[in-house]
C-alpha cells in the first residue's frame, strides 16, 4: 500500500475514500432509522392526546431538528474526507512529478 504524506500526516492510499464511504453509511443508517422512528411515532401521536402528547411532540420535533443537523455534518465530513484525499492524491503525484523531473536532470 502506498502511502502519502504530509508534515507529519501519512495516509495509506484508499484510507480516505473508505473513511467517506463509512461517513456516507453511517448518515444513512441515521436516516433510516429516523423514519422508522418518525412512523412509529405518528402513529402513537394519532392516539395520544392531552399535554403529555404535545410535550412529547415538541421533544420530537426538537430532536428531528438535532437528527437533520447531525446528518448535515456527517454529509460535510464525508464531503471533507473525498476533498482531502483528492487534494493528498494530487499534491503527492505533484511530488512524484518534481521528483522524477529532478532525477532527469541528474541523468
């Protein structure tokens, strides 16, 4: 496996792409889980009345707005994770490139 490194950052070849690929799995596995949650939910709300019932429905509402934040973040860290590991790809063929253009000149 190849490695890439920057300053005291090594990164093996595909770590990255494999840790976006987790991210992405991870928001969906949130996801599901939340609409399931949400069905479940509703259902109980269609028969539950009183202040207990709305107290619950806030809480709920509340935490949907938390679930859509969490997985907004897990969108931008897998976005994140591709953008560092296509700009650690291209800076370490940058590297290659000035490496072999100077063991050229050396002939």
């Amino acid at each position: 496996m190849s490695q890439m490194s920057q300053g005291d950052l090594v990164v093996g070849e595909g770590v990255l792409a494999a840790a976006s690929e987790a991210v992405t799995r991870a928001r969906t596995d949130v996801t599901t889980l939340s609409r399931q949650l949400a069905g479940e939910i509703e259902a109980l709300e269609s028969r539950w009345k009183g202040d207990g019932a709305r107290a619950f429905e806030r809480l709920h509402h509340a935490w949907q707005s938390k679930q859509q934040r969490v997985v907004g973040a897990l969108d931008g860290l897998a976005a994140a994770l591709e953008e560092t590991g296509r700009d650690a790809v291209a800076t370490d063929s940058a590297q290659a490139d000035v490496t072999q253009r100077l063991l050229s000149r050396l002939g």
